[in-house]
C-alpha cells in the first residue's frame, strides 16, 4: 500500500488536545485551572474530549479553518477521569479526522518518562499506527512530534529511536519545542511550540531559527540529512492562572491576543522565516489560552485568521521552494 506523503507539501498543521472532561471547565475535576479556564467559554459548550459528537465537531472546525493535520496531545496507556484511555481517543479522532479530509500525528507527551517507558511508548505507537492511511507521512515514515526532549537529552532520544529504527520502526521526528541544532542527531525538524522569549522578538527567534538549521545543513552532517525549520503560530498565551506552575522553571507568563495582532505578529514572524510546515499552538489548550477553538468569547475569529494564514503560507511556500 502507498501511503500519501507529506514530505514536500506545505503542511498547517494544529495541536489538539485529547484530555478534557467537563470538570474541567467547572473546576470540579482540575481546581487548580479553575480560575484560567474560567473566561473561556467553547461555542459547542463544555465537554468530553472522547464523545464522538465533540470530536466530530472540532474536526468541522478544523476543516473551516483549512488545517491539514492535527498532532493529538498523546500519553501512552494513560486514562482520562472518564476511563478512557489515550489510544480510545486517538483512535475516535484518527477515524474523524479521516472522514474529514484530515490526517494525525501524534505529539509524544514524554516529560516525566524514563528512557525504557518513551521507548515502549513510541514502539506501541508505531507498531500499531506506522502504516496507517490516515496517520500523517512525511518521507514515507509516519510523523511523531516529540515533547520535552530536553528532558532526556538529544543522545538519550537518538538511542531510543536508533534502536526502533533497527526492528523496522522508523518515524519522522519532529521536535515539539526544541530549537538546538544538536538535537538533528535523531530529529528531522526543529519547531517552537511557543515564542515566549523574553529576551527576544518573535521576528528574532524565528530568523535565528532558520538560519541556524541552514548553517546546520551546510555540515558535513546536514548534507547527509538535512534538517527542517517548522514555525509556530499562536494567537495569545495565558498560564499566569495555574496555580501549579507558579513556582516552575517553566512557567510562561503570558501574551495579550489583541483581537487578533498577536497571531498576525506571529504569522509574519513564520512567513520571514521560510519554514518547510507551519505549526498552529493550539487548536484547544484551553487551559493556557493558545486555542484557535470557536468560542462564546471570540465566535470563530481566531478559525477565520488560521485559513487566511493558511492559504498565504501555501502560496509563499510555493514562490520560495
């Protein structure tokens, strides 16, 4: 079987989340989000990440705001306060992305994992999906986002996935957040999931990015395989809210929406740096307010500029191949 391959195609592609419960938006199941999630009102009302009807909805939304693909929020075996289980999920959503024109990958929620247990995570995953038509391809392997490599480091994740490549379980690799050239030893692309430098422009962080990855494809090394620049855009940033992060390294701040601006900003941002594939952070991490989602505050504001965006990037992509 032929898989379609994504490889050379300008791919808009959003992170969705898989792990929300009604509780969530009440705080009843997640009190420390309640305070953050509480100006945020989805025009299809709160919900279950895994009824068929929410998913089928999102995907109508994805549609509209002319996504290709969407990298599902993904934890191996992990169940949800519903009891149901990421893979119950995945696969709810794999079937209406389909149905919809649309594709999936995963994005490898892998923080807190020992090497063995993002090892098993990702062989269960490819075992299962790596020659699946509705998984999305990219020089014939199927594409697997990975979150939080700098947990493990770049010679940790080139073990794992060297030894998966040996029992003929391949992917493209994609960083979720990662912008080190160092970490080409296993990755084929390099993203940022969220431009919230303090020290530099969103303009700056993406030029540097791209230029880095080009000095990067001029070695030795990156003519052999050369490594890709994917570009983020997002509309906003809010995790001021969450209670639990406050004392974290990682704790983000946030960026004003602006009716809109933000997202052109970043928009302009992507474009200035010619990335191969432009990612959308997010289309529902409600929680940090990234979401594209249509909601009572915004109607479909924020679904309308992701398709203008959209059909810009694929025609520059096309003018600058």
């Amino acid at each position: 079987m032929t898989l379609p391959d994504a490889s050379c195609e300008p791919i808009v592609l959003a992170y969705y989340y898989i792990w929300f419960t009604r509780g969530w938006f009440d705080g009843s199941h997640t009190p420390q989000y309640k305070a953050t999630m509480a100006d945020i009102h989805p025009a299809i009302g709160s919900y279950d990440s895994h009824d068929p009807d929410v998913i089928s909805e999102h995907m109508k939304q994805c549609v509209k705001a002319k996504l290709d693909a969407l990298a599902v929020s993904w934890f191996y075996q992990k169940r949800n306060l519903t009891g149901a289980t990421s893979d119950d999920i995945l696969e709810s959503v794999m079937t209406a992305a389909s149905d919809h024109g649309l594709r999936t990958c995963i994005d490898m929620e892998a923080a807190g994992l020992c090497a063995d247990r993002l090892y098993e995570a990702l062989k269960h995953y490819l075992s299962r999906y790596s020659n699946d038509p509705r998984a999305l391809h990219a020089q014939g392997k199927p594409v697997v986002l990975c979150w939080a490599t700098w947990k493990l480091g770049a010679d940790v994740w080139t073990q794992i996935t060297k030894r998966l490549r040996e029992q003929g379980m391949d992917a493209f690799h994609v960083a979720s957040n990662q912008m080190d050239p160092s970490y080409f030893s296993f990755l084929d692309a390099l993203e940022c999931y969220t431009p919230l430098s303090p020290e530099q422009t969103v303009m700056e962080q993406y030029t540097g990015a791209r230029a880095a990855v080009d000095a990067y494809n001029e070695t030795p090394a990156g003519r052999t395989r050369p490594g890709r620049w994917h570009a983020t855009v997002m509309p906003g940033f809010e995790d001021r809210l969450m209670t639990d992060r406050l004392k974290r390294d990682d704790y983000a701040h946030f960026r004003m929406r602006r009716s809109g601006y933000y997202y052109w900003e970043t928009f302009a941002a992507a474009m200035a740096s010619r990335p191969e594939w432009l990612h959308v952070t997010s289309f529902n991490e409600l929680a940090e307010h990234s979401h594209i989602e249509e909601t009572v505050e915004d109607g479909d504001l924020y679904l309308r500029l992701t398709a203008e965006f959209a059909t810009h990037f694929k025609a520059g992509r096309t003018a600058w191949k």
